[in-house]
C-alpha cells in the first residue's frame, strides 16, 4: 500500500512516500542523492520489492527536490530534512535508515540518533571523484550500527576496494555498475540482475543482521 505524507522541515517541505508491508518485520527509511530524487532505479527497485517480503520502504523526498531545484543544499539541511522526516514516522518494528550517496551519507550521519538498529549505504560516496585523499571513511566507521554498504564495481567516488575492513559493516558489490548502478549492455549482469542482486542483499542482510539481532519489542 502505497502513501504519501508533506513533512515541514526547518528548510521547507519534505515528502515521505510510504510503501507499506502487510505484516512488516521492519521499516527502512531512505533519502535520495544530490543529484536525482526518490524516483532513482535503486530506491524504486527496493521500494517495489521489499514489501512483498514483509519489509516496509518509506522514501524521504528532501524540500529542495520537492520545491523542484535542481541543485541538493548543505549536508546540513539534508540530516535536518531526514530527522524530520523520521520524527513523523509512527515505526513499531525495527526501523532501518539508509540513502543513495549523499543520501547514504545522511543516513550515516543520523542513523544511531534517530534510533536506528541498522545503516544502508547505496553507492556511498567515499571521495569526490579523483580525489581518493578526501576521504569520508570516518561517516562510516562512527555509525556504530550494523551497516551494508552496496557499491558498484565501477563507481568513480569509491570502487570496493577502496573501502578498508571496518567491524560491522558488509559489503555487496554490483558487478560492473557506476555510481548510479547503472551496468554497460554487455556486461557481465544486466540491469534487472544489478538491481536484483540490490534488492535480494539487503533483504538478507534485514533478516540476518538486523532483524535477528533484536529482540520482541
């Protein structure tokens, strides 16, 4: 079942877009990047499947997209707009934040805050590109949750191999996709099998890592 509700936020107004699971085991609560909105292939893709499979996706529309700008504002605004977004969730199962690159970022920097038992970090953005001595390793490793990051093969601001060992956190990689998880025609996935590598990794990382590690609420 699919709802909408306007947040007010201290720098406009957000949107929640709610896809709800008949019998949810858990909530995740996503925010888009800075240079599309919710209607990117990877958040479409989890808020499509995830609830058959009893998961709850509610994707969070920050008020510079929803007021039609085509340029994201500070990081700042973006974890103002995401808590805001999450203070009018009424969430009764384990709730899980989580975002597309700068979105990913947000999450990261929230997550343990807004009572999160879990981060989701879609094609998180370790440097600008080019610039691998910006690192922005150190969002991760604060989150101090259960955190799964999704990165594509080819993405220009963090292959996988870039991303060191850090304790709790897993990583799933898209064979041949760029930051946008976009893969090439002849590569060694299509686009359908990309995506369904996205949504079946996290469904299996919910159930192994976050939802069996907590107890009846």
């Amino acid at each position: 079942m699919r709802s909408e509700l306007r947040v007010d936020t201290a720098y406009g107004e957000g949107r929640l877009v709610s896809h709800r699971a008949r019998k949810p085991i858990a909530t995740l609560l996503l925010s888009h990047g800075a240079g599309n909105g919710i209607e990117s292939r990877d958040l479409e893709a989890l808020a499509q499947h995830l609830p058959r499979h009893n998961v709850t996706v509610v994707c969070f529309e920050q008020p510079w997209r929803v007021a039609g700008r085509t340029v994201a504002t500070p990081p700042p605004t973006l974890d103002a707009g995401l808590t805001a977004g999450a203070d009018r969730l009424r969430v009764r199962t384990p709730l899980i934040v989580g975002g597309r690159s700068a979105g990913a970022r947000s999450a990261a920097r929230t997550a343990k805050r807004l009572g999160a038992v879990g981060c989701l970090a879609l094609a998180f953005p370790l440097h600008p590109p080019g610039k691998p001595e910006r690192s922005r390793l150190p969002e991760l490793t604060d989150v101090r949750l259960p955190t799964l990051v999704v990165q594509g093969e080819r993405d220009t601001m963090g292959r996988p191999e870039e991303f060191p060992p850090v304790r709790g956190l897993d990583l799933v990689v898209i064979p041949g996709a760029d930051h946008g998880f976009k893969v090439p025609a002849r590569g060694p996935v299509s686009q359908d099998q990309a995506l369904d590598i996205l949504v079946e990794s996290t469904l299996e990382w919910i159930v192994r890592e976050v939802v069996g590690n907590v107890g009846p609420t």
